[in-house]
C-alpha cells in the first residue's frame, strides 16, 4: 500500500509540475509585448470535469 | 465507470514577428518571415477512480507501470505550434506549420479513410462521444502551404499542402487490451513466472494450474476489464483473442472439455515489439495535396500519403507446428491443409517442450527452464500439464485445460500509399443540400496468412517463402567447403542433387551434420540442417491487402418545420421548429480487396470470408442550436450491415448552465448489436458496452 500512495503522489507531482512550466511560459512572454487579454482569445483555461458509466443493457449494472 | 478531470490551458501568442515591428515588436526582422505566431495546449487529465475504487486495485497490481498511466492519462503540451508566413515565395503566398498538431484531411466524418495522420487516444474513449479534434492524438510535424490561386478559368483557390513527420505513431499507440498488454501481470517486464505460482488442479489432478491472473480470462467477460478495453484475451472465440485452440474432435464453445490448450501471447514491451518510439526515418509519414475550387461550387483535393499502417499482430505459427521435418514441408491432409505437428524447432530446443512429469527429479528444474524460455527470451514454448490461464483451479472439470502454448507474437507495420481524392458540392440552386464524396486506395494493410491447417493459395505462400529459405541455405552451402563436399558426395552415392542430399528426397534421408543455426543465433534441433529463424518464419505468413475506403454522403441545413407535414413544429419551444438544424448522412464501404481468413479477426479488422470483403456503415445524424444557442443536442443512428450492429448516440450540451461559464455536456451512446458479429467497423467490440456520460466543463479564464 506504501508503493502505491508513493506512486501516487509522484503523479501528481507531475501534474504540478506541468502547471508550473505552463504558468512559466506564459508569464516569461508577457513582459515581451505579449497580449495577454485575459478573457480575450489569446489564452483559455477550462475545467472539465466527465463521470462516464459504461454498463451493460442496465445502467445500474457498469463496470 | 470513469471519473476523469481535465484542465485544459489554450494559450496563443500574436504576432511573434510582425510586419510593422519584427522579433516582439522590436523590429528586429527576420529574413524571409512576414509573420508569425505562436501556441499551445497544454492538456492535464487525472482520473482519481483507479485510486478509490477497489476493483481496480484488484486487477492491476501496482508493480505494474501502466497503472499510473490510468491514473493520469494526460500531462502535458497537446499541441505546440509556430505558425510562420513567409509571404511571397516565386509569385505565391507560402505558410507554414511547425509542431505538434493535428492533420485533418478528408470529409468523412468517424471514418479512417484520409484523415488517418493522427492516431487516436482509444484509451480514452470508446468509438464515438468525444469530438474528434479532442480524440485525435497530436504528433509533431512540419506542414507547407503554397496557395497558387486561380489557375486558368476553371480553377480557383488552388493551394498545394505537403507535410513530413519522423513521429509517425500508429493508432493503437494507447490501446487497453486485456491479456494482451496494458496492466496485466503477464505484461509486467519484472514477471518472469513463479514455479510457486502453480499447484496441482482439484479437478484435473496431475495438471498445473495458478490462481493469479489478475484479468480471469475465466471470469464474466465484463467483470475483469478495464473501462476503455477494446477487447481481451478470453475464452469467447467469437469477440475476443482466443486464449485457446480448439481440438478437431470435439465442439469449439466456451466450455467443452477437450479444447484444452491455452494460447498465452508474448507481446512484449521495448524494442522490435508493438511499441513505436522516437523521431527517426523509419517512423516516417509524408503527405501531399491539392485542393482547389472547380465550376466555382465543387470543391475538390486530391491526397497522396506514404507511411505506415497501423500495425497488425503475426502469431508465429511455424515456430510451433511441424513444416521444418519430413520432407520439409510436412504431412497434407486429403483436402490440401498442413496438418500441425510440433516442429523439432520446438521440441529439440532447451526450454523448448515441458512436459509435467512429478516423478522427474528434474521436473521443476525443467520448469523454471520453460518459463523463462517463456517469459524472459519471449519464445515460443509448450507446457503439457500446465494451464497457467487457471481453468483447473475452479470447481467446475468442463472447463478444464491441460496444455499451454506460449506463442512468440510481433507485430508488423508495412508500409502504404494512399491514394485519395474528396469532393463536395454545393447544390445552392435545387436542394441546398451540400454532397460529399471520399474515395482513398491504400495499397498495402497487413494480413495474415496461416501458417498450417490451411489450404490453397495460403499454404502455396508459405510454402514458396520456406522454399527461399531453402534456397538460400543452399547458396551459402559453399562458405563450409567441408559440409559442401560431404554433400556433393553424398548427393552422387543416391543419384540426387544438392537439394535432395540436405533436405531429403523420396527414398533418400537428408544428410544431416550439426549443429546448424536459425540464421539468429539459435541452434536448429539436433537431426535439423534448416531452422529458419524468427525473421523467416515472421515472413511466411505476413502478406498484405490493398483496402478500398469510400464515403458518399450530404448534409443539408433546414427548418424542422420546413419539411411536408411538420409545420407543427414551430409551436415547439426553443425555436426546434424554425431553427436551423443540420442534417448529415454517410454511407461509408469498406473494401478488403485479397484477405485471408484468420484466427485473429478481431484484431485486423480481417472479415471471415470472401462475402465479408465489402464492409458498409451507414450514418445518419441531426443536431441545431436552439434556445438562443444555448441548447446543443446531436442525434445520430448508424448501421454496419455486416454485423447487424445498430448504434445510437444521443448528446447535448447546454452553454452558459446555471451560470455564465458552465457548460454542461451529457450523452449516451448505445451499441446496440449482437456480440458475436464481428466486422470490419469494430462496432462489434464494444457490444456488450454502452455508455453514458455527464460532463461539466467550467471556462476559468
């Protein structure tokens, strides 16, 4: 069980660190006339959270 | 069930070089560059149901690597791209695209017919519900446009688009496939096989058998599998890999006692296997296409690509059945098939043929030895007395198993052109409805030829492609002057040739001196001068088919209340009945011009027979923006007419849900046919599967 809670939070670290290098790219450009329009179309962030049910004739019944 | 959690980051930077101020507007030019721009997606998934739910603990132990990829799927730059124009070039507009992106050709909507460039995240879906553009993998490429114009007075909008990319990677990059790879223990590269892991069967004493396959090919089909598993290795002949053959005397079903060999498959990881890795010239994919405007309403592209298929598995059957002994080619049957019998390949070599004998001190020492020949060289072996699937170990003797083959498994990607052409025409004046056409011929898909216990042209194959392994033994027969003197001696004694003298002739027993080899660095079985080696063998039953891809369809836009007999409905609310709503048909064939029948047809998109050579589905869908564009609902029925397999998907998104930001998107997609008919669309794989999905998408920014 220790393994697996390792493996875990390295995943995580891991998604962190993506944000981080995203965060870092766009923050690096903005100083050099970038434009930046939050809200505009220059940059978009969304969150998108699917719960998905697969099963077999009878929804109660998924997988 | 799934539980997946997105964040999405879409980020363009404008005007990287500019006209007015060059390099971040500092005017520093760059020679050649008009403009230029910069983005990226950057995509995140996590998917925290493979943590709580205790199943999965269950099935995929955690030593296993690709669990954490359940787990996060995604992590990182979906797409990164430099878009740069360079203006005029030799009187011309010339652009390009460099980076990781998506090549979307053709008008074919859920058909691999030309927009086959990107493969697809199958792991995260099934075959319909996510848009394409989120399906669709992105690889790294370089794409040119050179936009002609008008050419003569016929021509308009004329442009000619070519990409290159050494990342080509196939469609079943990220395939979820029980008992075959992706999570199972068998996958594990730490796994060799425990001699521990076996003990002998309650219902079948003196047979092997092992409680831990996690993924119980035993079990409920749809107990044991992962939630985007496409299929599995399992008992049912019909819709998944076999996981065992059938003896001649008794019924091919589930259960029946006598069909009593397990098939275990070694695909393994890492070089030489299904994996496609790196940015090299064999990973290669080139594209070519002009499109342009004709009679100013049809618009037309003509498409060429050069690159691999995606690949199809080639069991090494002749490393296991007997076509190296006798008079080399083995014992015909009265209707012309190759009967099978274990090859000395097989049985002469260390490891090569198990046989559980208790009364052996040697006995587990042999084992061990099988298993690794198994598990760790990925060789074909044969275990009698062993089921290592676990049949024997329920209470149930009907299903029990006696024997395990372990099959040696690569896979091939041949390479293909495709050739392609689309399309559309506007018909503004009668119905207003917009045709489209898509026709592409790819020369060469990989297939399968049976290696034994087939007749006909696939036996001649075989046959002939032995025949050069022979040939060319014989031609390097000169390099050991020694050998090739006792031969030629040998040949005159009984009157024959060389031929006759090294491989046997009627009457005349082959001349056999050893040790030989494969060819490989494996040595033949005693008694054996020719033991071709996995290359050869790989090629005696790899063959391929040309593949004819066609879409003709329309889509038309119009009132609901438009149509005769529905001016009912504008009293419906939302504006259903006098909103524009769109209106979509394909009918999309498939035709597999010289295919062979083949154990694994769930797996090549292979039909059964000549009759099943064309492939037709048929689509229909409808969909609008209604309720002030708020409401987004899609319909839409298809049909493949081979498997009888009906689908329905009913979808809608509802924009700015409660509050400004919050889009909330629900569908459900039902398979609707019959398990068992298998057919090239692969409908027939998610049979016993439908799906319905709820999905909330928040704009943060």
């Amino acid at each position: 069980m220790t393994k697996h809670n390792r493996k875990q939070r390295s995943g995580l670290r891991g998604l962190v660190a993506g944000l981080a290098v995203v965060a870092g790219l766009v923050w690096l450009t903005s100083p050099a006339h970038a434009t930046i329009r939050v809200g505009d179309s220059e940059i978009q962030v969304v969150y998108e959270m699917q719960h998905a049910f697969q099963f077999d004739g009878s929804p109660g019944d998924n997988f | 069930m799934q539980w997946r959690n997105e964040l999405r980051v879409e980020y363009e930077y404008q005007d990287l070089v500019s006209t007015e101020g060059g390099l971040f507007g500092k005017n520093i030019k760059i020679p050649g560059v008009r403009r230029a721009d910069f983005s990226f997606m950057y995509r995140g998934r996590f998917d925290p149901v493979y943590e709580v739910r205790d199943k999965y603990d269950d099935m995929y132990s955690h030593r296993i690597k690709q669990f954490k990829s359940f787990t996060f799927p995604e992590n990182g730059f979906r797409e990164m791209n430099l878009d740069v124009d360079f203006g005029d070039v030799m009187g011309h507009r010339l652009s390009m695209k460099l980076g990781k992106q998506q090549i979307v050709w053709g008008e074919s909507d859920l058909f691999r017919s030309i927009d086959i460039a990107n493969p697809l995240r199958l792991d995260q879906n099934q075959a319909v519900g996510e848009a394409f553009e989120d399906f669709r993998s992105p690889i790294w490429a370089v794409k040119f446009l050179y936009d002609i114009g008008n050419v003569g007075t016929l021509l308009s909008n004329v442009g000619l688009e070519f990409f290159y990319t050494p990342r080509w990677r196939s469609l079943v990059q990220h395939l979820v496939l029980e008992g075959g790879w992706g999570g199972l223990r068998y996958d594990d590269p730490n796994y060799i096989g425990d001699v521990e892991d076996y003990f002998d069967s309650p219902t079948s004493p003196g047979t092997l058998t092992t409680k831990g396959v996690p993924w119980g090919p035993y079990h409920d089909y749809a107990r044991s599998r992962h939630p985007w598993s496409v299929f599995r290795v399992g008992r049912n002949l019909a819709n998944m890999a076999p996981d065992s053959g059938c003896n001649a005397d008794v019924p091919c079903t589930d259960d029946a006692a006598g069909r009593n060999t397990n098939f275990l498959y070694r695909i393994g990881g890492g070089r030489h296997t299904h994996h496609i890795r790196g940015t090299k010239w064999a990973n290669s994919m080139v594209g070519v296409r002009m499109m342009g405007k004709a009679f100013d309403n049809f618009d037309f592209t003509l498409n060429y690509m050069y690159k691999r298929v995606d690949p199809y598995a080639v069991f090494d059957l002749p490393s296991f059945f007997g076509v190296d002994h006798d008079d080399g080619l083995g014992t015909v049957d009265q209707y012309g098939r190759r009967l099978g019998s274990f090859s000395n390949t097989l049985l002469g070599s260390p490891g090569g043929f198990f046989a559980h004998d208790p009364s052996n001190p040697n006995n587990m020492l042999n084992f061990r030895r099988a298993l690794d020949r198994c598990f760790e060289e990925n060789r074909a072996s044969f275990f009698s007395g062993v089921d290592m699937l676990g049949y024997s170990q329920d209470g149930n003797p009907d299903n029990d198993r006696a024997a395990t083959a372990c099959f040696e498994v690569a896979h091939s990607y041949p390479w293909t052109n495709v050739f392609g052409f689309t399309v559309t025409y506007n018909d503004f004046d009668y119905t207003g409805a917009v045709f489209r056409l898509e026709q592409s011929w790819s020369t060469n898909e990989g297939r399968n030829w049976g290696g034994s216990n087939y007749g006909g042209r696939s036996q001649a194959h075989f046959d002939a492609k032995l025949q050069h392994a022979r040939e060319v033994y014989l031609a390097r027969l000169d390099d050991n002057p020694e050998y090739a003197a006792a031969v030629d001696t040998y040949a005159a004694e009984n009157g024959v040739d060389r031929h006759g003298a090294v491989f046997g002739a009627p009457g005349v027993d082959p001349l056999i001196t050893g040790p030989h080899s494969d060819g490989e660095g494996h040595p033949c079985a005693p008694g054996v001068n020719v033991c071709p080696g996995k290359k050869i063998n790989g090629a005696r039953i790899k063959q391929g088919s040309s593949v004819w891809r066609s879409m003709i369809g329309f889509d038309l836009i119009q009132s609901i209340q438009s149509f005769p007999g529905m001016a009912w409905t504008r009293g419906l609310p939302g504006g259903i009945g006098d909103q524009a709503t769109f209106y979509t048909f394909q009918a999309l064939t498939t035709y597999q011009n010289d295919n062979r029948p083949s154990g694994v047809n769930a797996f090549t998109n292979a039909p059964r027979d000549r009759h099943h050579r064309f492939n037709q589905l048929y689509t229909f869908g409808l969909s609008g923006f209604y309720f002030r564009g708020k409401l987004e609902p899609l319909f839409a029925v298809a049909y493949s007419v081979n498997s009888k397999h009906p689908l329905i998907l009913a979808q809608s998104y509802w924009h700015d849900f409660l509050i400004r930001n919050l889009d909330i998107f629900a569908g459900t997609v039902m398979y609707m046919g019959g398990r068992n008919d298998t057919d090239g669309t692969g409908l027939h794989l998610w049979a016993d599967r439908d799906l319905f999905w709820i999905r909330l998408q928040y704009y943060l920014l």
